[in-house]
C-alpha cells in the first residue's frame, strides 16, 4: 500500500486540495528549514495573507528537524522514531470544518483506509478539552482515551499568536516488545507510538497571556509517514521499513558486516542521515560554514564519523545516494535529475573531512584519558576549529562515554574567534518587514503590474507607508517612505533581478520596489508634497533598458552551462542590475578557461543570431512539458510567465527581458570563482557596462605598453621577465661568493650561534647550519632599514626555538613565535641589537646548562 497517495487521495475525496511538498527552505526568516506540514501554510493561519478560495488543504510535506527549536538530531540512531529528514502528511482547515470533522476524517481513514486494528490505538486530549474527549466517545471507547497537560497537548505557533489544544493518536507496539521505565502512554519509550497530532487551533494569545477565542477556528494535522509504514509492515522500528532496510543493507554490503539492531546505531545514523543530505542538496542548498549550509556539513560529518566507527576509511556516503533514489525518485522527480551532482558533492565533502578526521579522533581519544568528569572545551573548540568537527558531534562522541562538556568555555572560544553577529537567514519570497501590509491587502489587494507593456503610465496613489512601513496620508519634501500605486509600471525585486527605480514626475524620486506579502511597493523620496489620492505620472528609469540585457543575457548563460559543462547545471543564485550580472550554478569544480572562453563565445553568438524573445502565460504542467527550467524553491503558482529565445532558452521567469538578442550588444565574463563546496559564480557584464569594460581594458592596456616601454606588450613582459632572470642569477652568484663568516661556539655537544647575517635569508642559512650540524641552536639577526629580522633554529637540542625568540624578540620592541626547532620575529628598535644578542646567549647557556 502506497500510504502517502492513499492519504492525499482520501482528503481529496474530502474536498481538500492536494498541495505539493514546498521546499525545505522555508520562505520564512525566522526558520531554518520546514519542520512541520503546516509552516508553508503559516501566513493563512496568522491572516497575513487571505484565505484561498477552498479552505480545505491537504500534502505530503518533506520535514527537516536539524537545528534551531525543532532539533531532532542527537536523538537520531539512538531511538526507533527520530529523524532529521522525514515526510508529514497533513490535512488543514483554514476557518472552515473543526473538531467533530477533523476527529471523524483521522478516524475513518486509520480504521477503514488503511485499516489499523482499534484495539491496538489509543488517544490522548487536553485536559481541558472536554468537547474533544466528548468527540472522541462517538469512535473509541472512554477508556482508551487519556487526558494530558499543556506541555504533551496544547501547540502555539509563537509566544503570541494562533494557538489552541491537540489530540494525539496512538499506536500501541505491545508490552511484549517494549518494557522499559518510560513505555506507558505519554511516556518517551517506544511502545506507544504517536502516529498523528490533530491540532485544534481556537485562541488568539496576546502578550499578556489571556487567550481569545477565534472568530474562525482552524485545523492544522500531521501524521507520520515513516512511522505509520513500519506500522502497515510489521516493523517496529521506522528503520526496519522499506524506507530504510534498502539503505542500510547497502551500507552492510559495502563495509561487508552485518547490521545488528541492537548495535546498529551507526548503521541508522548514516541511513537517516544520507536522505536529510541528499534532500537538501538537490534542493539547493550547500555545504558551508554558516547557516543552513553548516547544518547540512554538521549532519554528513556526523554521518561519516559513525561510518569510521564501522570501519570506512575513505569516502562512502556518496555510494548510497542511488539507493535512496530508487526508493523516493519517482515521488520526488528532481533527486533523480540531481543525483550525479549531488553525488560528486557528497564525495568532495566525505574526502575533506576523511583527512583530518583520523588526527581529530587521536587527540579526542588523548584528551579523554586525561579528562576527569567534564571534557575540556578548549580541545572541543580546537576539534571543530582545526579538525572540522562540529559541536553536536563531539557531543555525540562524549555521550558514549557518558560524559559532559564545558560548552561554556567552547561558546567563549566561538565568540572570540568570530566576533560577529550570528548569521541571519532569509527566505526566497516577498519581503518579510512588519508592516501595516495586511490591512493594505484586505482593502485593496494587490494592485496591479502594467510594466511589461509600459515604463510610464498615469496611476492613482492609493497608499502611502512611512520609514517604519506605517500608513500615513502624506509624505512631504525630504521625507522617505513607501507609495503604493493602483497600477505600477516598477518591477518589484524578485527571482535575482533588482527593483525599477525612476520617478513620479515632480512628486518623488523612486529609489527601490518591492514586494510585501504581494503587494508592489516602491521606495520614494519625497521632492515635493505627495498624498493619498492625488494621480501621479509615473515614470521608469532608463537603466530598465540594461538590467533588461543583463537579465536575457542571465537566461542565455545558463543555457549554455547546461551544453557545455552538463546536465547537472541548475541555477543556484542570481543577481541582476543594470551594470553587471551574477550567477551561481552546481557544479563540483572550478571552470576551465578553455570552458569559460567557450560559453563566452555561444553567449555572443546567440546575441548576434538576433532570436526574438517569446513570452506565453500557461498552466504550470504545460510549462514544465515544455521543457522551461524552473529554479527550485521558487513560488509558482497555477499559471506561470515562460520567457524563450526560441529553443536556445526556455525558463519560467517573472522578470523582465529585451525584445531580441542582439539587443543585448555583448557579453563578457569577467570572473569565475567559487562560492561553496559544489558551488561556483560567473560574474558578467553586457551592453553599455560591456562597453565601459572595454574602455577600461584599453586604458589597462595602453598603460602596460608604457610601462614595459614596447606597444607589442608581450614582447615587452617577455624581455622584462628575461632581464629579471638575469638579476637573478646575479644575485645567486654573489651570495655563492660572499663568504658569510659566523661567530659559532660549542657548548657541550651542541654547536650554538648568535650572530648577525649582513648578506642572504636568515631562514635558509638556519637551514643550512641544521644540514651541517648533528646538534644546533642557532639565532641570526638581520637589520632592513629600522626593522630587525630574527630567526631561530634548533636541532637535536634541549631547547625550544619558540620559547628562545618570545624571549629574545621583546628587546627589540617586537614578537614572535613558531615551533620547537624553527621560529621567527621581528623587532622595531635596531639600536637594542647589541643587548638583545646578549639576552640570546644568556638563555641559551641556560637552556643547556
């Protein structure tokens, strides 16, 4: 039985809308990644956005619960339910059906879908929720229904906001399976196995604590997938299920031991920990240090660390992405389009972390035979800094070992090293400032977008918000703020182009667009008295014109990448403005120049065959039939705008665009870089801004011909270079007959000098006494201009050349550091050589008295 389609397909029948899964980056900055069914539905719980036409909706959304409030992470592997990357299917009800149909619909799907034993399920309620229970009674016997408090059955999205009691149903796995101290219901055990949360969301709770009831209460339901399909297979763990016994019998396959439950923790790590990494990635996102991408880096590296434990030395994650694929690409069309790339990925990443992580577990393992209760924080931080370790892994480590961390200390060290504010992370829709938006969207609704067809039309000013987003009814000279217009010819900033700017004539200047909760808003500032009412000339700057080039050219490049470099090329990132774009692709390597110089050269050639740009509004499976490139985690809805220069691009795009190719003039890439791991950049520039590149380019150019004195340039670097060789080889001669004479002692066995080097690099005749001595301690001195040089080098001694300079180097108003047999200084005050010669030969014949 397909759970996850019977599910959709009962709701439907119930009038719901099927909704597919949104991204796992949330279009919400206050969340890392969707961690519930119900948060791509968020803005019509909390009202910000209308209610849709039927209130009835219904999905399958893909979950992760990897960091921040909702952090599944350090349970997974060591219980039978917990996962970082998992499927809620859900039913919602925005202010129409409530409890007694929400109740009824769990009820009958479980019973008589697919088909769950009554004997075997239990619910719970709020203790307050009588109305609930009585519910209830209409479908399961009084007995088999359990009261809790807030802290088991009562949801609340905020501190503030929407909130109201749950109901859970449960499934019990049998007492002859489970037996521990926590397996009763409402306990952690595993025994009684929470399959479905109905939450009833009735109250509005205000800051003060006192919740109102809703003018219309609403439904918000989630349901296991993982957990009911072992259920329906008899298994009684989620990783005994077919989502998952695939995966791990790979891993068993490739490490050649047999997975083991009882012992098997490593085993469920990697195979939960695989889905959550192949998931994001084709989505998207990648690994870095910050942000979402250092979760998704935290959770491989964890991944691979217990891989390490079974055995694997080298990488191995990247082996299982097919496997995966099998079980979920027909749901989820993109891992199979995704998973070469994302393969390479996995494998840079593995081999990475696969370098340092044998030297970090030495010095873990050191650092535990020392450690007397609480481990050190100073070695935890130095296992993330130096080894990549992150700290939820080293926690991990430790709880094997039953112990606790100094967290303190590491989140010192943390603070000191980035002194920075903690990375923020932003959605990929409309603008999320607070404002008075809401109450602008009920009045008027979104206002209507003229500018493909026109840069200047006549409009009315329907609204005006000042600085802090607030309605006001005029802004007067000087001041800035927010108009809205009854139509707009401005191009709120959206998919990587930048917002229109321009003017409303005599009234204001136009500094930015956006969108706020759909609504098209420009940024004016106010050169003569504007007010709500008044029409208004407004006027589009005619630097449109090059964003336009620079935006076709965008869809141009990308579709070369795809020819040349491959199919695995998807836009990861996109800045468009008027002098230059910005785009960022998958792909596991650097670009070849040979590569680059070919893109270049198709880009240009299709500007110079002068394609017609064709623009066609149609329904979203036509689009996708028509072969249009979609960037993934963009919003589309039921229509979309397909933007082609006949078959040479074809993409969903809501921008704006040239008439033709050739209007494009140009184009030049002016670099190629690296963003993350998997990630790399093309920075280019095309019409006017190409011709500025130019000009600056022959300014260059005329410059070095004058330097290198010779209007054949190359011709002329080459006799520089050839005249540098020369210089050279001068200099090496007279070094070679420089006779370099040193005051050199014996103490003991040990040859020691203290000398000052007038001719040569003190770092290579350090080298060079260590080639002709068994046993050394040397320390040269060399003045350039005001400064002092110092160098120190040990051999066979004891003594440390770092401790010797930290002495030494302070006499001459100056620091340094280095290793045992090698450090080096510098000093400012060359008049104090004399006494810092003397402070050197003192220490050393105390260090080998």
């Amino acid at each position: 039985m397909d759970i996850r389609e019977e599910f959709l397909k009962f709701f439907e029948s119930k009038n719901h809308n099927r909704v597919a899964s949104a991204p796992l980056v949330p279009d919400d900055a206050s969340l890392l990644f969707n961690n519930a069914g119900m948060v791509p539905f968020k803005s019509i719980f909390t009202g910000d956005i209308p209610t849709p036409q039927n209130p009835r909706a219904t999905s399958c959304q893909t979950c992760v619960r990897a960091g921040g409030k909702h952090n599944d992470l350090e349970n997974v592997g060591h219980t039978a339910r917990h996962h970082t990357f998992f499927e809620m299917l859900g039913n919602f009800s925005f202010g129409d059906y409530f409890k007694e149909d929400a109740i009824a619909y769990a009820w009958e799907f479980i019973i008589e879908v697919i088909k769950l034993p009554k004997d075997k399920l239990w619910v719970t309620v709020h203790d307050s929720d009588d109305e609930a229970e009585e519910i209830w009674k209409k479908h399961i016997s009084a007995d088999r229904i359990l009261r809790l408090g807030d802290a088991d059955n009562f949801w609340q999205m905020g501190d503030t906001g929407p909130c109201g009691p749950c109901s859970e149903i449960f499934y019990d796995q049998g007492a002859e399976n489970f037996s521990g101290e926590e397996d009763y219901l409402g306990g952690e055990g595993d025994r009684f196995l929470e399959i479905w949360n109905l939450v009833f969301m009735q109250y509005e709770k205000s800051s003060d604590g006192v919740m109102t009831p809703l003018p219309k209460p609403s439904i918000d339901t989630g349901m296991g997938l993982e957990r009911v399909v072992a259920i329906k297979e008899g298994a009684l763990s989620n990783y005994g299920s077919s989502l998952f016994i695939p995966i791990i019998n790979k891993v068993e396959e490739l490490i050649n031991k047999e997975y083991k439950y009882e012992t098997g923790d490593s085993y469920r790590v990697i195979a939960d920990h695989i889905r959550t990494s192949l998931f994001l990635l084709a989505q998207g996102t990648n690994f870095s240090n910050e942000g979402r991408g250092y979760v998704l880096r935290r959770i491989l590296r964890r991944a691979v660390r217990h891989g390490y434990l079974l055995g694997f030395r080298e990488p191995f994650m990247f082996k299982l992405v097919d496997t995966v694929v099998e079980i979920m690409g027909n749901e989820y069309e993109y891992l199979q389009t995704k998973a070469e790339i994302v393969k390479e990925q996995i494998e840079l990443e593995e081999a990475r972390f696969f370098k340092t992580i044998e030297s970090g577990i030495a010095l873990f393992e050191e650092e535990l035979k020392v450690t007397k209760g609480v481990f050190s924080g100073d070695v935890a931080f130095k296992l993330y800094d130096t080894y990549g370790f992150p700290l939820d892994l080293t926690q991990d480590m430790l709880k094997h070992h039953s112990m606790e961390l100094d967290e303190e200390r590491f989140n010192t060290l943390m603070s000191e090293q980035r002194n920075r504010a903690k990375a923020a992370w932003k959605g990929s829709g409309d603008s999320d400032t607070h404002g008075d938006f809401k109450e602008l969207l009920e009045k008027f609704g979104e206002n209507e977008f003229v500018g493909y067809e026109n840069t200047a039309t006549k409009a009315k000013v329907i609204a005006l918000l000042d600085e802090n987003y607030k309605h006001v009814d005029s802004l007067d000279i000087s001041q800035k703020g927010w108009v809205m217009l009854d139509k707009t010819p401005f191009y709120a900033q959206s998919g990587g182009q930048c917002g229109d700017v321009g003017e409303l004539t005599c009234r204001a200047k136009v500094l930015d667009t956006k969108k706020f909760f759909g609504l098209n808003l420009s940024e004016i500032e106010v050169t003569s008295s504007i007010k709500v009412g008044i029409n208004v000339d407004a006027v589009v700057d005619v630097s449109r014109n090059e964003v336009a080039k620079h935006h076709s050219a965008t869809h141009l490049l990308h579709a070369v990448l795809y020819d040349v470099l491959g199919d695995h090329i998807s836009q990861a990132g996109s800045l468009v403005e008027a002098n230059r774009l910005r785009f960022d692709f998958s792909h596991p390597k650097a670009v070849e120049h040979n590569q680059l110089a070919e893109v270049e050269q198709r880009v240009n050639e299709l500007i110079k065959r002068a394609i017609p740009q064709k623009t066609e509004v149609m329904d979203i499976d036509s689009a996708k039939k028509s072969g249009a490139k979609a960037q993934f985690g963009e919003k589309y809805g039921d229509e979309v705008r397909v933007v082609s220069f006949d078959k040479s691009s074809v993409e969903f795009c809501g921008g704006i665009h040239v008439e033709n190719t050739a209007n494009i003039g140009s184009f030049i890439i002016t670099k190629e870089s690296g963003v993350s791991a998997g990630v790399r950049r093309i920075e280019a520039v095309c019409g006017f801004s190409a011709y500025e590149y130019f000009c600056e380019q022959r300014i260059l150019l005329k410059q070095v011909e004058s330097e290198v004195k010779n209007t054949d340039v190359l011709a002329g670097i080459n006799r520089l270079k050839t005249h540098t060789e020369e210089l050279k080889t001068e200099i090496k001669e007279l070094k070679e007959n420089t006779k370099v004479e040193l005051n050199v002692e014996q103490i003991g066995d040990v040859c020691v000098v203290v000398d000052e080097l007038e001719v040569g690099d003190i770092k290579e005749k350090i080298d060079e006494l260590k080639n002709q001595n068994e046993k050394l301690c040397a320390m040269l001195f060399q003045v350039k201009g005001d400064k002092v040089l110092i160098a120190s080098g040990v051999k066979n001694a004891p003594a440390k050349a770092g401790e010797w300079i930290k002495k030494v180097a302070p006499v001459l108003g100056g620091g340094g550091g280095g290793r045992p047999d090698f450090a080096q200084a510098g000093g400012k005050d060359k008049t104090k050589l004399p006494e810092a010669k003397v402070e050197a030969k003192n220490f050393i014949v105390e260090a080998l008295a």
